[in-house]
C-alpha cells in the first residue's frame, strides 16, 4: 500500500553534492522510520541514513559529517543531502520505508543510481 517513488540520482565529480528524494504515498503511521539504503556492485546493501517519524537521525560511519537526512513537514518525503562525494559512495540508492505495527513491515523505492567519478 505504500509506493516509493526516488528521484535525484546522477554523475557527479569528487567533491560534488547530490540530493536524493524520495516521495511516499499511500498511509503513513507515526511509528515509522524512513531512510536511505545502497549497494554498490559485488557488496552488501547497507543502511545509509535514518530518520524516525519524531526527527531522531542515524548515520553510518563512512557518511557522518557528509551526508544529511531530512523529511517535510508531513514526513511524507525524505531527502539525502550528499556532499564531498567520494567515489565510494557510488551506488545505487535505495529508499526505504520501515513502519512497526504488528511487527515491520519494509517497504523499497525502485533504486536510483549515484556514480562519484572524473
């Protein structure tokens, strides 16, 4: 019943910033926490950024200081800040949605593609 839809994505050199969004629809509770998953060729998705219906924001290591998360004010849509790109960080990124009722229940945007290069 939720749909992701991500925009955002592209090429960008070293040292460059992008802004991801990701549009929800469909119902929303207030225990849910959104964020920013990626997977780059050969490794493991992991969990970039978080960010739980009452504002409270988790990063991973390789991205804190770098990357911002943020929703609107009806947490409908949330953002990804990306400065000082690193080719690293290329990857697809992933939006995802986590709402906890009756256990978790995931829900995935369909990807958008972040290429950090010369």
């Amino acid at each position: 019943q939720v749909q992701l839809v991500e925009s955002g994505g592209g090429l960008v050199q070293p040292g460059g910033s992008l802004r991801l969004s990701c549009a929800a629809s469909g119902l929303l509770f207030s225990l849910n926490q959104m964020g920013w998953y990626r997977q780059a060729p050969g490794k493991q998705r992991e969990l970039v950024a978080a960010i739980t219906g009452g504002g409270m924001t988790n990063y991973a290591d390789s991205v804190k200081g770098r990357f911002t998360i943020s929703k609107d004010n009806a947490g409908n849509t949330v953002y990804l800040q990306m400065n000082s790109l690193k080719p690293e960080d290329t990857a697809v990124y992933y939006c995802n949605v986590k709402i906890f009722v009756r256990g978790v229940d995931n829900y995935w945007g369909q990807g958008t593609q972040v290429t950090v290069s010369s």
